[in-house]
C-alpha cells in the first residue's frame, strides 16, 4: 500500500471516530439549550405591557415599563423582553432620569435590576451613557458596569470601561476613561500594588 493511500485511510479513520464524539457533544448541548428554553418558557405569570414599581421603604424608587414580563417565583426573578424602560426617582419622589434597554433582569427580593442590550441612560440633567449591561442596586441607588461606556454631555465626550454613578449621573466614575471634557476635575491615580 502506497503511503497515500495509507495516510488517506488513517485520516478517514480518525474522522470516523471523532465524528461520533463531537455529534455527541453537540447533541449534549442542545438538550441543554432545549431544557433551558423550556424553563424559560413556563413561567408563573406573564404580562405583556407591564408596568413594575419598585421602592425603597415607603418611597418610589423606579417604575419599570416592560413589553413582556415572565415572574419565576422559584428563583424570584423577573425576565423582561421585547424592550423596557425604567424611570428613576430620588428620595422626594422627583424624576432623576431613565434608561431604555432590549431586556432585563430584576430581582424581586433585592429590587435589584440589570439592564441589558443596547442600554441608554439619560438624567434630567443632559448626560447620556450608553452600554451593553448595566446593574442598578435599589438600596444604594448607584448603577454600574464592567463594561464599554460613552458618556456625552454639552461638556464632555468620554469612553472607558467600567462605570460607577448615582442614578441623577450628577457623581460618576469611569475606570479606564478616555476622550475630552472642560470641566475641572481630580485625577486619581491607582497603584500597581492595588
């Protein structure tokens, strides 16, 4: 037997044997992806048009606004699709600013949210901020990201990764930013051993 003939024969025999592993694998994977969907599918209740109002206490903290809600009460969390809109308010009740978002996350325990997909946060006051997932915690009243940011104002044009700020987007950090601003401001540097 030719040497051809001979690597062409192992390498189809390799094939053959391979081939049954990875269809096995993928086979796994898509009853996985199946039993998830069929989670996702039952849930305890299901509104569409919704409207979801979270506080703090006695006070309004955020109204959500979403196309669709699933409720999972084992889990205690709420799936929102088919985009969604949150209103935030301070401890007075005034309007601060709203993000709109794809889909969400809340958990109903904590109040917490995490918006996600082409997330846009705007305050009253003129910035905007732009991500793909943003975390909102009800008890402090901070959002934040690990994310790829754009921020704008009438001032300032900035990008960065990693964003940190009160809810009025009046105190904000960015931890790698770059990008321009003609305001005053404090450059905190970090040490390497940190």
């Amino acid at each position: 037997m030719s040497m051809s003939k001979l690597s062409n024969s192992m390498s189809v025999s390799k094939i053959l044997h391979v081939f049954p592993v990875i269809l096995l694998l993928f086979a796994c994977s898509r009853i996985d992806e199946s039993e998830l969907d069929a989670k996702w599918a039952e849930p305890d209740q299901q509104s569409w048009n919704a409207v979801l109002t979270m506080t703090q206490g006695e006070t309004l903290s955020a109204r959500v606004y979403a196309g669709r809600m699933k409720q999972f009460n084992q889990t205690g969390e709420v799936y929102i699709g088919d985009s969604m809109r949150v209103d935030f308010y301070n401890q007075q009740g005034f309007h601060t600013s709203f993000l709109i978002a794809d889909s969400g996350i809340i958990n109903e325990k904590k109040q917490n949210l995490i918006a996600i997909g082409n997330v846009e946060f705007r305050s009253d006051s003129g910035y905007v901020m732009f991500t793909d997932k943003l975390f909102w915690q009800n008890d402090s009243n901070i959002v934040y990201t690990d994310g790829d940011i754009e921020l704008f104002s009438e001032t300032d044009t900035l990008y960065g990764t990693g964003f940190t700020s009160d809810v009025r987007l009046e105190n904000w950090t960015i931890d790698k930013p770059k990008g321009s601003t003609t305001r005053d401001y404090d450059v905190q540097r970090r040490s390497d051993s940190q």
